[in-house]
C-alpha cells in the first residue's frame, strides 16, 4: 500500500463531500509519486475545496471508519492493491484476456 493511500482515501472522502471527488482523485493519481500530508492539502486547495470545510472531514469519525472498513474487508479478501477484479467471488491473479476467459468459462461450467 502506498504511505499515503489511507491519508489520501480519507482525503477522497472528504472531497466527495463536497462534490469533488473526481477532481481530486485525478490530481492524486496523477502525482501519486509525491503524496505525502502537506501535498495532500495543496492538491485539494487545487481541487477547489473549501479548506475548512475539508480539515474538518478529514477528522470525521464516519469517513475514517468508512475507510478502516474498506481496509478489513481488502485484507480478508486478500486484496493487495487497486484496481482489484474478482470473478464469481473469487480474486484475479493473472489479468491477462486469455487468463481471464478461462477463469469465467470455468466458473460457467464450460472447462
């Protein structure tokens, strides 16, 4: 996991609460090399956020059990990263097309 993913999914969070989700992630994803807590908030004062507005719901209880949940249910699942894709319930290793097709046509009987 990246150090900073579980500051930034918080951060996420509290910029949906304001309608600005997609522009944050954007600006996360693309400079996911320098994330740290400082970038965060220069990322969402970019994001056009409403910064008081956003330091108080990086504190609020109700995202950050939101995402400590996110983060039990990727462990037991055995989720090592993002994006994860699952079949029929059960985790993709090999991402490759042919891989995956096997993987379906098993899970619908046909070998």
């Amino acid at each position: 996991m990246h150090k900073a993913a579980r500051k930034a999914a918080i951060a996420s969070l509290a910029a949906a609460n304001q309608g600005k989700y997609r522009e944050i992630s954007k600006i996360f994803f693309n400079n996911f090399k320098v994330l740290n807590d400082e970038k965060i908030k220069i990322f969402a004062q970019q994001a056009g956020l409403d910064m008081l507005k956003f330091e108080k719901d990086l504190k609020d209880p109700s995202i950050i059990n939101r995402i400590n949940a996110d983060i039990r249910l990727a462990k037991k699942c055995k989720v090592r990263g993002v994006p994860a894709i699952f079949i029929n319930g059960k985790l993709v290793k090999n991402r490759s097309i042919d891989a995956m097709s096997r993987m379906i046509d098993k899970e619908l009987g046909k070998k």
